[in-house]
C-alpha cells in the first residue's frame, strides 16, 4: 500500500502543497515589490476580472480579445521585466530567495540607519547640503533613471563624498532603494505648494514634492543652516537633532529595536498648514 493512499496522509499533502504554493508566491511578490512589476500585476487581475465577466454577460468578442491579452502578454511580460526576473533567478540561485531572515534585515536596516545618520552629522556641523530619498512602497525607478546609477553599499563615507561640494554628483538626490545607494543626482519633482516657507530653497520643495507622490522619505541638510529636515507624505519635520532623527529613521523604516515613536510634535510642520 503506498503512503498516499492513507486518508490522513492526503490531506496533510494537500495543506503542505497549498502553503507552499502560497510561500513561494509570497516570496514573488516581495521580489517585485516596489518595482514597476507591481502595476502590471493589478493590470493582468483587472484583466482576469474582465474575461470573467465577458463570458458570464456572453460578451464573446471581448472575451476574445482578454484570452489573446492572456495568451500573448506573458511573453511580452518576460520581455519588459527580463531584470526583475533576472535578479529573481540570481538570488535562488545563491540561495537568497528562501534563506532571509529577520536578523539579517534587522542588520542591514540598523547598518542603514547609523550610515545616514552618521554622515547627516557630518555635512550638518559643516554645512554640506545634502538630499537623500529612501525608498518604502512605492517605486522610485523613474526618478533613479534621471540620475547617475551606482548600485553600491551605504555607508556614510560614500554619502559624505557624494554631497562635498563642487562634485559631479553632488548637484541632486541621492535614492536608496533595497538598502543600497541605487543612483546619485537624481532629479525630483518640485513641490508647487504655496504653503511652503520661502526661506527654505529647492532642496526642500524637492524634499517635499518626492513625498507629495510617493511614500518615500527624505533626510535634506540645509547648506545655509546647516538644520536637518525630514519629509514624509507632504509634511517637513524641520529643525531634527541627530538623535530625533534617528528615532524617525528608525520608526519610519520599520525597525523591528524602536520603542517609541518619534517626538516630533514640537518640530512638525504640515505643509498645508503652515507658511
């Protein structure tokens, strides 16, 4: 008798097959989270919805048409997304895909955090003006391709030599994305808010116009001031120490050692609200 043929043993399968299944597809998604990948994810469900719809309302021409989409988008997906799936490959084949654990996010997060707040001390007590743009859930591809790519390892010593003046890559944003310094002077849109203070310059519209249509956070350094600012979702957190703005990094990142959020109150500025 084979062990599938035991009742209890088939059904102990199919729960294991079915949590597989959805680990690996898990695992897919926080892949291309983030990515491009992501819109055309919701584009092939909005195109599954319809080719239901067709064939239950006896919709036959577009029904069609969605079997066609079906049929033929996913080569073109394999086209479009050929590095997204490249790096997908790349990290099963070195045996990231499955093997991450909490404890190395929460280094890597932890190395993050000391690395900007690190080299934020530095350019603020020299007045260094600086525009760093940290990637959350939403995608900052677009305005990476403005800039130029470099891929690297944070640290605060690349961060430093990126903003000393007078650089070629000091003029523009500095994106993190995956915890890597994906690209320096980078182009971001300029916030046309007329609530905005006119003593704070570009780097801060720029500041505020990346959070105004992305859920990213930006860490701007005043080269007039020398005042350290925050933004997130159209707000300035203006005027941080070092110590404030660690504990925001570390409550906004989602950094698993907080223990409090940040007391920000005193410094927090709602671009809507205040000139």
């Amino acid at each position: 008798m084979h062990i599938a043929d035991f009742p209890i043993w088939s059904y102990l399968s199919k729960i294991v097959d079915i949590l597989v299944v959805w680990y690996v597809i898990y695992k897919l998604l926080m892949v291309i989270r983030g990515t491009k990948a992501v819109q055309l994810l919701k584009g092939i469900f909005v195109i599954i919805i319809v080719r239901s719809l067709s064939s239950l309302l006896g919709l036959q021409a577009l029904a069609w048409m969605m079997d066609q989409a079906l049929t033929y988008g996913f080569l073109v997906v394999i086209i479009i997304f050929q590095p997204e799936l490249r790096r997908a490959l790349e990290q099963l084949g070195r045996g990231k895909f499955f093997s991450r654990t909490n404890g190395q996010e929460e280094d890597e997060q932890a190395h993050l955090v000391e690395a900007i707040v690190k080299a934020t001390s530095y350019m603020a007590k020299r007045r260094i003006g600086a525009l760093i743009s940290i990637e959350r859930g939403t995608g900052l591809g677009d305005y990476i391709e403005t800039g130029i790519p470099l891929d690297s390892v944070v640290s605060a010593e690349l961060l430093i030599n990126i903003f000393i003046p007078n650089t070629p890559l000091h003029d523009g944003a500095v994106i993190i994305q995956k915890r890597k310094v994906a690209a320096a002077a980078c182009y971001l849109p300029l916030s046309e808010s007329p609530f905005i203070s006119k003593e704070l310059g570009t780097r801060h519209r720029a500041a505020v116009g990346i959070s105004e249509v992305t859920d990213c956070l930006t860490v701007v350094v005043s080269e007039e001031t020398g005042g350290i600012t925050v933004t997130k979702n159209g707000e300035l957190h203006r005027d941080l120490s070092l110590e404030q703005l660690q504990e925001m990094l570390e409550a906004e990142l989602n950094y698993t050692q907080k223990t409090k959020e940040p007391s920000l109150s005193k410094w927090n500025w709602r671009v809507r609200k205040h000139g």
